[in-house]
C-alpha cells in the first residue's frame, strides 16, 4: 500500500497543512484560521476535517497516512506531547500528540516551530548538507534552532535555542520576559513597529502613517518593505540597526557553536532579504571570532511558509523508519 505523510504548521492566528506522497510529491495543500480561543478541541476537530478534504482533494484514503508531524509555537513538553503554556492558542497542557494520534490512527510528533523551520531548510532548502545550521527567525520575537549532525539541538523536555533572550544591550529595552536589553526587543518585528509607530506619529515616516497609521499591529513586513521602497529614511534605519543587532546576538552562538551555516527566515527577512544579509553578516563579523567566519555561510530560507510543513514531515519519516 502507498503511504502518505502530513506536515501541519500551527500558528497563532493561522494553520497550514502539507500533504505528501512517499515520494515526495505534495499531493494537496490547505489553510485554515486557527481560532485557538475557541478551544484545543474546537481546533482539533477542524485540523481532521481538514486532512479529510485534503484527502478527497487528493484522491487518497485517509487509510494510507502513514504519519503526521506538527509544529507548534511553544512552550511544549516534547517527551509527553503537550502543549504547556501557549500565550497565541490559549491552551494550557494539551496533549495534543496523543490527541492527535487517536484520531488519525498514526504516528504523530510533535515539534517546535522553529526548529521545524531550521529542519526543513536542513533537509530540502538553503542548508542542506551542512554539517552544522543554525537558524534564526525574527518575528513577533526572535526564534532560533540548531541541527547539528542531522539532529535538533533541544533539552531534555523542551526545544532549546532560545535566541530571542540573549542579552545584546545590558540595561536596554524592557523584553517580554521581563529582563532588560533581549534580543527580541531589540531585533524583533513588535519591537521594530514600535519604534516605527512613534516615528510616524512625528511625522518621520509618511508611508507608515499612510498605511498603518501608528497601529503596531498593523505594521507588518509587507508596510515596512514599501516604507522602505518609497524611500522612508527612518525606517530603513530603524530596520538596518535591528538587523545589525540580530547579527551581533548571533555572533554569540556562533562563537559557542562554529555552524557552517546560518539561515536567516521569517516574514521580514522574506521582505528584505538584501538588507538583512548585509547587516547580520556586519553585526556578525563585529562580535564573531575570526576561525568562526572562514567557512561561515549566511543565506535567506529558500522554502519560506513551507519550512516547517517539510521539517515535521522529514522528521516523522525518519522516527517512523528508525522504528521510534
């Protein structure tokens, strides 16, 4: 019998699902708003409804699904399968693997988001073949994840690489989590709208103002690309400084883990991929030894919203063949 594999990226306010043949040929794809406040189970019961119409649009039973992998924004315990504590669903100690897996009569595995992401671009994307990648996402925050010798750098329970709090200005922007000076708030895309808000309320950007007001919601990748292309200086500025920060908190965990490779990804390096190369590569040449840099490559993801869907499935295929 054929089999088939799904990939799920779940996110927030939206969930992608990937659907391959043993082959690797996508046989159907979807989306869906998540509406995680309306509850894990509402959500579970549209993430199977929906495989079941990807199914028919692909013609195959739903029989030969030979294993699903997921990726979720954290934090989740990866050995019990739960989601614990996740501030954009709403959920709180979810066993969504095991759910998952009664419901579709598969393996399931559940991996964190951005290390899916960093994954995917191991296995079909911008790194494959390196010895060693590391990636990195600026977002809402900045997430981070590592593969080295073809397996994720996590903890004992949880994901690791949380490159979004290194410290990068001691005494600097109060952070989420509630120390000063974190990558994330410094680098990240809230971080960067805020500045970007208070430069259009003085008038400093007329192409945010036009667009998105001094909404920082509403500042996203694509308004601050235009605001850049109109030729809104400060923006550019604002966005120039927050790549260079990127590439020095980088620099940190190069030095500790000498990658071969670093990806870069996310909707604002996807936006401008040219000006976040270039400033994380200065960022980084400043902080980074010198042995660090000799072999160093650094790239923009190539697989963009598809990252995760392809990691989750890659690394389902490989528990199911190794018999785990």
């Amino acid at each position: 019998m054929s089999r088939i594999w799904l990939g799920i990226d779940l996110g927030g306010t939206k969930t992608a699902a990937m659907l391959e043949s043993d082959d690797r040929q996508v046989l159907a794809r979807s989306k869906m708003r998540t509406e995680g406040h309306e509850g894990a189970d509402s959500t579970l019961e549209r993430m199977v409804a929906m495989l079941g119409e990807m199914c028919a649009e692909a013609g195959v039973d739903r029989n030969e699904l030979a294993g699903v992998g997921i990726g979720c924004p954290g934090p989740l315990d990866l050995v019990g399968g739960l989601v614990l504590d996740s501030p954009n669903l709403g959920w709180g100690d979810f066993p969504l693997r095991e759910r998952l897996a009664e419901a579709l009569h598969c393996p399931v595995l559940l991996v964190n988001d951005v290390d899916a992401g960093v994954y995917g671009e191991y296995a079909r994307g911008a790194a494959k073949g390196a010895r060693c990648v590391l990636g990195a996402f600026p977002g809402t925050g900045v997430g981070g994840g590592c593969v080295y010798e073809g397996r994720l750098l996590r903890g004992r329970r949880a994901s690791a690489l949380e490159l979004g709090h290194i410290q990068v200005v001691p005494n600097g922007p109060l952070c989420g989590c509630g120390r000063r000076g974190c990558l994330e708030a410094v680098a990240g895309r809230l971080a960067i709208a805020a500045q970007l808000a208070t430069a259009a309320y003085r008038g400093d950007a007329p192409t945010i103002r036009e667009l998105a007001g001094t909404d920082i919601g509403m500042i996203r990748s694509s308004v601050i690309r235009r605001a850049i292309e109109a030729g809104d200086t400060i923006v550019e500025e604002i966005v120039r400084i927050a790549a260079h920060n990127l590439g020095r908190g980088l620099a940190s965990v190069i030095n500790i883990l000498n990658p071969d490779t670093v990806v870069l990804g996310g909707g604002l390096v996807e936006a401008l991929p040219q000006l976040y190369l270039d400033e994380v590569q200065a960022g980084v040449a400043e902080q980074a030894m010198q042995a660090m840099l000799e072999e160093l490559h650094i790239c923009a993801s190539q697989l963009g919203d598809d990252a995760a869907m392809i990691g989750v499935i890659e690394l389902v295929r490989r528990d199911t063949a190794a018999g785990k």
